[in-house]
C-alpha cells in the first residue's frame, strides 16, 4: 500500500479536533474524543505495520519532497504517544470539567496529536522539520489556556525558543542536504562518504548546531529555561503530555539526525559527540538541581523533566547498542512515570487548591490514591527497583561503559548516580510528608472531591511503572525491532 | 517442592499485605488473625525447608529485565527462618502493644511487605536479587519507623530512609561496576569470576561501592547514624525485627561480598577489622551512658554488628583458616538475632504498662515479676558471654579465631602487637557489653522503684506475649548448654556460604576459652562499679538517678552529615545550576536588548478605532537599556569579542 495511507493516523485526529468546535454537549465531547484517540491507536498500530511508504506524497519545491513511512522506531515513538494521549485524555475529560473553554481545549488536544503523528511518521528531515513547526504552533494553546498573564509570557517563551532550536536545525538542513544522495531516512545515516569527505569539521558544527536546536524541544542544555516556565503554567493534562510525549518528539528528531542521517560510524569519538555527551550530562545535573531547589511542585516536576529527558539522550549519544536500548526503555519508562506525575499532581492540586510543596503536608489523608500513583511514579523515576526507571539505569550504564569511551562511562555512572540522588531528594519529601505528616499538622481542605476517572488513570500509570519494571518483557515487540535497526552499527 | 516453598517464603507475605489491609477497613480482629496466620504459615514454611535440609535454586529468568535467582539451603534457609521466627513472633506481641492506637492497618500491611522482601533479601542467589529486594525492604520498613508519626520518629525515619537512599546508590553503582567487570553477580559463583579479573582499583571501586548499602543497613560504622534513633522510633516488635534480623541483612550482603569479592585478602581483612573494632567499640560506649532502654538496646545492636564484622574481618585474614572465624560469626549472628528478638519486645512490655523507656521512671518495674526477670535474665546473661550461655560460644569462636591469627603473625613483633592490641579492645568491649546489660538489669529488675510509684501491674503483659517470650526464652537456653550438639550443627548448616572447609571439634570449657570470659566479666564489674556508678548515677535524697552524661556536641549525624548533605553540597550545586540557568536567559535577554536597542517609533492603537497609526515621536527613555552604562557595558564586550578573535585566530 502507498505511503499515503499514513496521512490517516496523521488526520484522523486533526478531523477530531475540528469536529470539537462544533460540538456544545460534554457528552458528545467526550464520545468523540475517546473515540478519535483509541481509533487512533488502533489504526496506527495497523497502519504502520502494513504500510512501509517512504515514496515521495509531495515535492514542496523542485527537490524537496515530503515523505511519510514507518519503522520501528517511529512505531514505538508513535504507539506510546497514542495510548498516554488516551490515557490523558480520559483524566483530561474529567479534570477539565472544573475549567472553562473545554472545547477549544480538546480541540487543540487532538489536533495537536496529528502533528506528533507526523513526526513520527516522517521520512526524511524536511517533513520532520514541517511538522515539528506545526507540533509547537498547534501545542501554544494549551501552554496559554488559562489565559493569565503569567501563562501567556510562558506560552511566548515557549514559541520564542522552540523556533530559534527549529531555526538552528533548519540552517543545518539547508548545509547538509548537499551532501547526502537520497534523503530518506535509514539507519546507519545517509551522508555520502564521497561527498562528506574533507568538510567533516563543517558536517560536526552543523551536527552540534542541530542538536542544539533540536534540544531545545528535547529540554536540553543550553535551550531548556523555555520548559520549567511553560509545563506548569497549562492545565495538568496538557502539561503532563507537554513534558510525558512532546519533550520526546525533541528526543525522536535527535535520534534520528543522529543515527539516521549522519550515523554513529561519522560521528563515534569525534568532538562533536563528546560535546553533545557533556551537555546531556550537565542537563542532568542542572535539572535536578533546580528541581531539588523548588517549591512549586508542577514547576519541580517541570525541571525533573529536564534532567530525565537527557538520560535518555546521553545513551543516544553514546552511540552504543547497550545504551541505546537503556535510551528506548528510559523512553518509555519516562513518559508513563512524568504522564503519571503530572496527573497526580494535578489530581492533588485540584483537589485541595495547594500549589506549593509545603501546602500538600498531609495531603495522603484527602487524597490517597493520587499520592500513592504519585509514589509508585516517583520510585520509577528515581530508578528503584522492581520500577522501571531502575532498568534503563541499568542498561543506561552498562552502555556508557562499554562504549569504549571509558571516560563518559564513568562520568555517566557518577552524575547518573549524583541525579538520582537529588531525584529522591526531591520527590520523596512529597510523599513521605503526604503520608506521614508530623503529629499535629492538619492535611489541607478538600476543595474538590476526585473522580473515578482522574483516579483511575493515575492509578492505572502508577501501576504500569511497576508492571513494566517487574515485566519489561512486555515491551520488547516494540523496543526490539528499533534496537534491531540500529543495533548493528553501534559501537 | 523445595523451591515452591522457597518461592512462597517470598511471595506469601508479600501477596498477603494488600489483604490485610483491606481486612482492617472491615475489622481489627480479623486483620490481626489473619496475619498472625500469615507469619505462622511462613514459620512452618520456614521450618520445614531449614528442616530438611535441602539445597536448591529457583532461576526467575526476565524478571526485572535481568533475570533474578531464588536460592535454598544452609545459611539462607536458617537466615529465613530467622525472619520467620522474629515476624510470628512480633506479630502475636503487636496485637497488646497495638491496642487502641491509629494507622493499624497501614502498619501490618507494610509488615507484611518488609517480610516478604527481608525473606527475598536471604534467600537471593545473587546480589541483584539481594539489591531489588533490599531496597524493597528499606523502604517499606520506613513505615515501621515513623508509624507514630511523632516529631523524633519523623525525622529517625527521614534519617534512616535517607541513609538507605543514599547507601543504596552506591551499593547500586557498585553492582554495575562489577557486573561490567565480572559479567555475573551469582553469588556462588562470583569468587571464580573476580579470580578472571585482574586486581586493581577498578575491582576494589566495585567491591567497595557495593559494600557500603549493606554496611549502611548492619549500622557499621560511620554508617551508623540512623540505627540509634530508628529503632527505638519504631513499635517495640518492630524494633525487635529491626534490629534482630533486618541488620542481618546488612551482614548478609557484607559476607556474600567480602568472601566472593575479597576472599583473603588482607587489606580488606585489616580495614574490617578497624571496621568492625570501632563499631563495637562505639556502640557499646554508647549503650552504656544511655538513660534510654531501647536506646541502650539499639546501640548495642551497633556494638554486636561490630564483633560480627570482626568475625567477616578474621575469615578474610585467617584465609584458608577461616573457619573458626566462620562459625563464629555465624552463630553470633544467629544469637543477636535471637537475644534481640527477646529484649525489644521485653521493653515493649514495659512501655505499655509505663508508657516511657526512661530508666528513671521504669527502674524497678520488674522488681516482684519474677517471670518476667527470668524472660529477660537468660538473653542478657547469654548477651554478656557468661560461660554455659549461647553467647559465650559464639564469642569464644571469634575470640579463638583472633588468638588463632595471633599465633601466625608471631614473626612480627609489631604485627603481634597490633592485633593483641584487637584482642584487648575485643574483650574490653566484652567487658563494656556486661556492664550496659548490668546497668539495665538493675535498673529495671533490683532497684527500688522512684518513690510515689506504685510497682502495681498485676497484669502486666497477656498471654500470649508471655508465652511468646517465654518460648523464645526457653528455646535459648539450651543452645548454650550443649554447644556441640545444637550450635555447632548450625554452624557446620551455615558455614558452606563462606568457605569450603569443615568445622573442627573445639572444646568450649578449657581454662583458655573460660579466660577470656573471666577477664571480660571483671573488666564489666570493673566499669559498673566505677563508671556507672561513681559517673553515671548520682544519688540524691529522692534515691538514685541516672544522668545523661553523653555530650550532645558528639553527634555525627547533627554535626557531619546533615549540615554536610541538606545544606554545604546543595548550596554548591545551587550555585552552579543557577549560574547554567542565568547563562542562557541571561545571554538571551542581552541580545533581545541589543536587537531592540534603538527602537525610536511605535505603533498606537488608541488613535483609530480602525487603523493603527504609525508615530514617529520617539519613545521614552528610561531604564538600564537606554543608560551609559549599557552603552559601556556593549562596548566592552565589543572589544573582548575582537580580542578573542585576535587571540584565536
């Protein structure tokens, strides 16, 4: 079947999303979303496994065609952004009857689904480029749904740095594509060694450039102040999708650049690899750092994003087989514990109308269930086991030393280590002051009681952190054919 | 069936916690029943696998990604029935300590769990299976701590959670160092592993990160901190499971270690050894100026890790000798479970009639319960090594064991005397050990009560926490009135962990094994009489009073690690953070202020309700963009951009 097929999963959401400014009723509402979004995973799961595609659908200028196909990594990508949108969703539908413009909240929800799609699916960088463009100009809305002043300087600063790291990416695309013969992705890059021969040290700088850029999106060092601004500010749903999914779409255009355009046999040892290695690590640091030292928890969990997102990027970067399979499963693992965090978080937040971390002492007696979620998830990202975030650690550093960079292994293990650290640092208190308040300190007024759908949802995540840490089996007919890919050419 | 057993001493308990909990929303009784019949069916569980003496291993492959291993037999069968024991045993105490108080059912969910993930802990194969349900362990045992929710057990428990965390990722870090290294974290097999890799600072980083965990959890020195104010912290069974079996598995993990990672080697012996020696030494002192029972219960905890540690020291020393030094610890591990699993609950009897562990206002309670004395007599008697009590075997194996390498070191005067020196701190804290178990024992059972207080408490404790201690009681006397046929058995069960040779007759009762006793006695007397009494103890016309004499100001945890953890560390970082995070704002900002440096038109939207109309009237100058300042402040970054690309190019 033709490419073409893949706009399906790429519009179906986008025909959702229309649809909402036409619906009034909030049953409908909620009908039609679910509906789109468990449709959606179900075609996409179907889609990308029969359809390759990878032909040209349109040519944008006389050699710029967009291409749309399938491959294992843009299927796992894809499948976890579908079913955590699902997930959010079905929180999102409840929570969101305590707000206001509900219907231009689902809205740009679902439409924004259809530019993650596309990232997903796009099989050559100037697609890529497209959607990732649309991906930031369709996701401001729910950065500034609120309205409030403070939301829309969020929102700005959003736009502003996630355009200037397309910007970088884009100046890079306009150099490097003389040098490749055919565009479409493959693993293993497709610079033309004839070509690329002599201008490696311009090849590197635009490599370090689009990192940069694209980095930016992924929450990376220098480009990451955008996010603890703009995570908190939006309804909890979105943020939690914002940091869960929309940070790893910056993560997708950086493994593909890196192993599917330039290749770990141009880049392996070279300084640009050890540049990109030290900024992912200084991410590390840097963000849990800022998260240990805040108050606010949505803003807290906001930095935590940036620290756990660059995990997952250093194994990229590592280039090694190993540390990219802890990459993938720290992926995963990630997005399903930060989804589960936020929507616990704002379960609470909601609940008793505290924002700050001193003001949920106590808060397990009103609210048991979304801290327990909150726990479950926080033990994940910490990396205790049996949770997941233990395993990709793991593998994360059984990669770094192999990798033949001994160095970076040991510099991974030590700040991997310092990280985790600061990551109990700063959400254990949470809980444990959310249990276990000291004799005599009153938990916060209930202001709003839970539902069964925010509940649900925050308990089925939290839950499937353990699961999938006891049971990582479960993943592997999704990580396994990425990792098949790109495996061989790892170091 | 063996290995269905072994798989159920794990997954019962843990399988049965939710239940419980759910139990007590509906009644207290039922939970309390069912969960005593929980640690009862894993008492049996237990008894049949150590019973019958079987070996085996149950391979869990994928689980956790990585694998894990279930496995059976010697020390790991008698370490699980340990737990057993101290569980079923807690658990028919709780239910009188517990009376009336809140957060039940939370409480023996988590005990549940912590049985199960303790029993996971003996019985692993391997120590990533040790470290998952270690860390299990640590954090559902946390509840235990700060069940009261009190304002010292809140921060006992942040202490003791944080140590574990802390402690933990090291051990975590060491594991991954080794698995790089040796490719396998077997227990059984990672001896011939190491011998493939060549020694080095990488091994020793490795076998080192991954001791400190387990160090952290027996409250080794200077890991010590957290023991002093959790145990006491927790609910007196609790305590006693704390102490009596959850260090152990501390221990367990420091012998799996240093005799599969560092099986003789003798720097490693040396720094056990200073190790060990500090932790007894220390923790004795300190259990003799406390005015606390459970306190002085707990840092004698401390000090008895400190002799097991030296016994781990002595094996790695004594090399293909070891074996005194095997037995030893292993029944001294097995007797300060035992000895802990009686006095912790003991104490909880007291608490609950007097609600207080002071020895001011408990002194005497036990003076006309004659039962009670006799319950508490025989572990302390067994605890101070008084000859024809277990205690005494134990010590004398590692007192032999200390002579043992005395002998072989006999070339070297210097050596010799360092380690007669060990043999003398040895008995020293042997003497010190008799004269806190003194103290207490007066305190509690000889001396008259404070004056106004009435002994009272016809009841005092009910049935079943009688019977419960007495069992307990009972079952350890004999163990030291037949070493050859009871405890030597045990020991030759466990010794197989640690080495391969077989355990000799030794004959307890010779004048030089009685002598060591001796001189730790009198040195005991010797410090009661002079110490505690002259020291510790003033009287006054009200009667006697104990005096907390220990100076506040010698505190590690208040003045090293706290201020070094929550306050110098996370500045520092701090600052490095915020300087990476202005950086980009920073630097952003600067060319957003460049780029819109001279903007001198604006566009006003009030003039036309249908058209913006563009002015030309400048607008304000005000601020720090329009100042000198700026204007120098550009400038001088102009020229420091020209002198880079001078100096660069």
């Amino acid at each position: 079947m033709s490419g073409a097929w893949l706009l399906v999963p790429i519009l179906l959401p986008v025909a959702g999303g229309l649809s909402m400014l036409r619906i009034r009723s909030s049953r409908l509402r909620r009908a039609v979303t679910l509906g789109v979004l468990s449709a959606q995973a179900v075609l996409f799961a179907l889609l990308t496994f029969l359809v390759e595609g990878g032909e040209p659908l349109l040519y944008l200028g006389v050699d710029l065609p967009v291409r749309l196909h399938s491959d294992g990594v843009g299927r796992l990508f894809g499948l976890l952004v579908c079913l955590l949108w699902l997930a959010a969703a079905v929180y999102a539908l409840d929570y969101m009857e305590h707000k206001e413009n509900r219907a231009r909240f689902f809205g740009f929800y679902l439409v924004s689904l259809g530019a993650l799609m596309g990232i997903c699916l796009a099989g050559n960088l100037i697609t890529m480029y497209l959607f990732y463009e649309m991906m930031t100009m369709l996701t401001v809305p729910l950065v500034i749904h609120t309205q409030e002043k403070r939301a829309i300087a969020a929102g700005i600063k959003y736009l502003g740095f996630s355009v200037l790291g397309a910007g970088l990416s884009l100046f890079s695309f306009f150099f490097l594509r003389r040098y490749w013969a055919d565009d479409l992705f493959a693993p293993g890059g497709i610079l033309n060694p004839a070509a690329t021969a002599g201008h490696e040290q311009l090849l590197l700088v635009l490599y370090l450039l689009m990192m940069i850029g694209f980095g930016a999106k992924a929450g990376m060092f220098p480009l990451f102040t955008w996010l603890p601004a703009a995570h908190p500010v939006a309804p909890s749903p979105a943020s939690a999708v914002l940091s869960g999914l929309i940070t790893k779409m910056g993560v997708l255009a950086i493994l593909r650049v890196t192993w599917f355009v330039y290749g770990p046999e141009l880049l392996a040892g070279t300084w640009a690899q050890n540049a990109a290695l030290a900024l992912a690590l200084v991410t590390v640091f840097v963000g849990s750092m800022l998260a240990y030292k805040e108050r606010v928890l949505k803003r807290r969990l906001a930095y935590s994003t940036v620290s756990q997102v660059s995990y997952i990027l250093f194994g990229i970067f590592l280039l090694d087989g190993t540390a990219l399979k802890g990459a993938l499963l720290q992926l995963v693992f990630h997005a399903v514990a930060k989804n589960a965090l936020f929507l616990a978080a704002g379960a609470m937040i909601l609940a008793v109308g505290q924002t700050r971390v001193e003001g949920l002492r106590g808060v397990g007696a009103r609210t048991p269930a979304a801290l327990a979620g909150f726990a479950l998830a926080a033990l994940s990202l910490i990396g205790i086991p049996p949770t997941g975030g233990f395993l990709s650690k793991w593998y994360l550093v059984q990669g770094g030393l192999d990798a033949g960079l001994s160095g970076w292994g040991y510099a991974g293990l030590a700040v991997l280590m310092v990280s985790a650290l600061l990551t109990a640092g700063y959400l254990l208190p949470v809980v444990l002051a959310g249990f276990f308040p000291q004799e005599g300190v009153q938990p916060p007024q209930q202001e709003c009681p839970l539902s069964a759908g925010i509940n649900g949802t925050v308990l089925l995540l939290a839950a499937l952190t353990v699961a999938l840490g006891l049971f990582p089996g479960l993943l592997d007919p999704l990580v396994e054919p990425a990792l098949a890919l790109l495996a061989p050419f790892g170091s | 069936m063996y290995t269905w057993i072994c798989a159920a001493l794990v997954l019962l308990p843990l399988a049965a916690a939710p239940v419980a909990a759910l139990a007590g929303t509906r009644s207290g009784r039922a939970r309390d029943n069912f969960t005593a019949a929980v640690t009862a069916g894993e008492f049996l569980l237990a008894l049949a696998l150590l019973s019958s003496g079987r070996a085996g291993a149950l391979p869990l492959p994928r689980l956790c990604g990585l694998g894990l291993e279930l496995q059976f037999g010697g020390l790991r069968s008698l370490l699980a029935f340990l737990a057993a024991v101290g569980w079923l045993s807690g658990t028919l105490m709780l239910r009188e300590y517990f009376r009336g108080s809140a957060h039940q059912n939370r409480y023996y969910a988590f005990w549940l769990l912590t049985l199960g993930a303790t029993a996971g802990v003996f019985l692993s194969a391997d120590l990533l299976t040790t470290f998952v349900f270690f860390e299990l362990m640590s954090f559902t045992s946390y509840v235990m701590v700060v069940h009261t929710q009190r304002p010292d057990a809140v921060r006992a428990g942040d202490t003791y959670l944080a140590v574990a965390v802390v402690c933990g990722l090291a051990t975590l870090s060491g594991l991954m160092l080794l698995y790089r290294l040796t490719g396998t974290l077997n227990i059984d097999g990672l001896y011939d592993a190491v011998q493939a890799v060549p020694p080095g600072p990488a091994l020793w980083t490795a076998g080192g990160l991954t001791v400190v965990g387990f160090a952290a959890k027996a409250g080794a020195f200077p890991l010590h901190i957290w023991l002093p104010t959790a145990h006491p912290a927790a609910p007196a069974p609790a305590s006693g499971v704390l102490s009596g079996v959850i260090l152990k598995a501390g221990v367990f993990g420091i012998l799996a270690v240093s005799t599969q990672v560092f099986r003789f080697q003798t720097v490693w012996g040396n720094l056990l050894l200073a190790i060990g020696l500090v932790t007894m030494v220390l923790g004795a002192v300190l259990a003799l100026f406390s005015v606390d029972l459970k306190r002085t219960l707990a840092c004698s905890s401390i000090s008895q890790i400190g002799f097991i540690l030296t016994g781990i020291a002595m094996q790695c020393l004594l090399g293909e000798h070891g074996v005194v030094a095997a037995a030893g610890t292993m029944l001294h591990l097995v007797n300060h479970a035992s000895i802990k699993l009686i006095l912790f609950p003991a104490a909880g009897v007291i608490y609950c009639c007097l609600h207080s562990f002071d020895l001011n206002r408990i002194r005497g309670f036990g003076r006309d319960k004659p039962w009670l004395s006799a319950i508490v007599l025989i572990p302390t008697l067994s605890l101070a090594g008084v000859p024809g009590f277990s205690g005494y075997v134990s010590k004398t194996l590692l007192h032999e064991s200390m002579v043992e390498y005395i002998h072989l070191v006999e070339g070297s005067p210097l050596l010799e005397a360092v380690y007669t020196g060990a043999e003398w701190i040895f008995l020293l804290t042997g003497g010190l050990t008799c004269a806190y178990l003194l103290k207490l024992f007066t305190a509690v059972f000889l001396e008259p009560p404070p004056r106004g207080c009435a002994p009272g408490h016809k009841v005092y404790m009910s049935r079943t926490s009688g019977l419960t201690l007495s069992c307990l009681a009972l079952a350890l006397l004999p163990l030291g009135l037949l070493p050859h046929r009871l405890m030597e058995p045990l020991a030759r069960l466990a010794i197989p962990f640690v080495t391969d040779e077989a355990l000799h007759e030794i004959s307890y009762f010779t004048p030089g094994n009685l002598r060591g006793a001796i001189i730790s006695i009198i040195i005991g007397l010797m410090v009661y009489l002079y110490v505690v009494r002259r020291l510790l103890i003033r009287e006054n016309e009200l009667g006697s009073r104990y005096l907390d004499r220990w100076p506040r100001r010698l505190n590690l945890e208040n003045r090293v690690y706290r201020p070094l953890l929550l306050f110098v560390l996370p500045f520092l970082g701090a600052v490095a953070a915020r300087l990476a995070e202005t950086l980009v704002d920073g630097t952003l900002s600067l060319i957003s202020r460049a780029l819109y440096h001279r903007q001198t038109s604006t566009v006003e939207p009030d003039v036309d309700p249908e058209f913006a109309a563009f002015s030309s009237k400048p607008r304000p100058r005000q601020g720090f963009r329009y100042s000198f300042a700026y204007s120098l402040m550009l400038m001088g970054l102009g020229i420091a951009f020209c002198m880079l690309y001078l100096i660069l190019r």
